[in-house]
C-alpha cells in the first residue's frame, strides 16, 4: 500500500493515561492509497526502454514487463532506443502511454515494483487520438 497524499489537522490535544504513562490522539485525516492487485489491467507510462523489455510508471508503481511479453512482433531498435513491430510500425518508447497486466506485485519491500504483460489481447500501446 502506497500513501499518496495525506492531510492530519495538528491541532489535536492527546489524553495522558495516569498509569502507564502513554499519550492518546484522536486523529482525523484524509489519505489516498494505492495498492496493485495481481490480474488488475493498469494503465502507465513508459519511462525506460532496455533490451531486456520496459519500465513503466503507474503513479509510484514501477513495472517491469519483459521483452517476451510484450505484443507479438515486437522486436528492440538499438538506433531509436525503442520496440517497434516491423509489419504493423507500432512503436514502444520512453513517454508513451501503455496498457498492461499485473502479473505479480511486490508489496513487502515498500518500493511498488511489480511484473508485468502486454501480450495479451486490448493491451499494448494507447493511441493519443
């Protein structure tokens, strides 16, 4: 679980338990979380292109989606730093919005990485138009 944003009011006076010495708050607050979920089709942003597959930023989550699932046909271009299929000229590079699957999530380490696909069918690049 990932905490986006969080908003406490300060102002808040605590109670002193006489016998064990601890302080307690009554706290009101607003918070945005995020957690990703194995199956869940996310939608993110290429932010690196190796030739072992992609990164891609979904708010704090990092993924990574291997070269083997990424679309059918989709082949590295050492001159662009990009993939790109030769038939169809579709292009993934650093910058472009993506569809994928989460195929598994780590959650343990607090860093938001993940693994994910495109090879299935309705993922893959989102057209800007």
């Amino acid at each position: 679980i990932t905490v986006m944003g969080m908003n406490s009011d300060s102002s808040v006076q605590g109670t002193v338990n006489a016998q064990s010495g601890f302080v307690t708050f009554e706290v009101t607050y607003d918070a945005i979380l995020f957690r990703a979920f194995k199956h869940e089709v996310l939608l993110g942003e290429v932010s690196a292109v190796t030739t072992q597959g992609i990164f891609v930023d979904s708010g704090p989550l990092s993924t990574f989606i291997i070269s083997l699932n990424l679309p059918e046909g989709m082949e590295f271009d050492a001159a662009e730093s990009c993939y790109r299929n030769a038939e169809t000229q579709e292009k993934i590079a650093v910058g472009q919005s993506v569809r994928y699957r989460i195929l598994t999530a780590d959650h343990g380490t607090g860093q938001g990485g993940a693994i994910g696909n495109m090879s299935k069918p309705y993922l893959g690049t989102i057209d800007a138009s």
